[in-house]
C-alpha cells in the first residue's frame, strides 16, 4: 500500500531571512487546521527563548572582556 505524507521543503534566501521564515510558517499551518495560534504561540516561545539567550551571551561578553582589562 502506498504512503502518502504530506512535506513541506523550503529554500530560505538568507539575505532576506525574515519575510522567508515567515513564509515558511505560512506554508506549515494549513496541514494543521485549528492550531495556527497555537503554532505562533510555540514560534514566538522559540523566539523569546534564543533572544533571551543571545542577550544572556553578549551580558557575559561584557563582563569577561571588563575581567581581562581589569587583569592586565
């Protein structure tokens, strides 16, 4: 018996990574009728998570590079 599964394959410009990603997201939520807000919900959790850590990375940067100056 044949399988059929539906798949979603995307090629992101990354010189234009938003209005792609957000496309990508676009394409995605059809195949799951109802939960779209719950979807956009996870993508903003995922978000607010790596801007958490990004911001989390530079606080350290700061304070590692005072560290050494202070050091020397």
């Amino acid at each position: 018996m044949a399988k059929v599964q539906p798949v979603v394959k995307v090629e992101l410009d990354p010189l234009n990574p938003v209005p792609e990603i957000c496309a990508a997201i676009m394409a995605v939520t059809p195949y799951h009728p109802g939960q779209e807000e719950a979807i956009l919900i996870g993508v903003q959790e995922a978000i607010e998570r790596r801007l958490n850590q990004l911001k989390k990375g530079v606080e350290q940067d700061g304070e590692q590079i005072r560290e050494s100056s202070r050091s020397e």
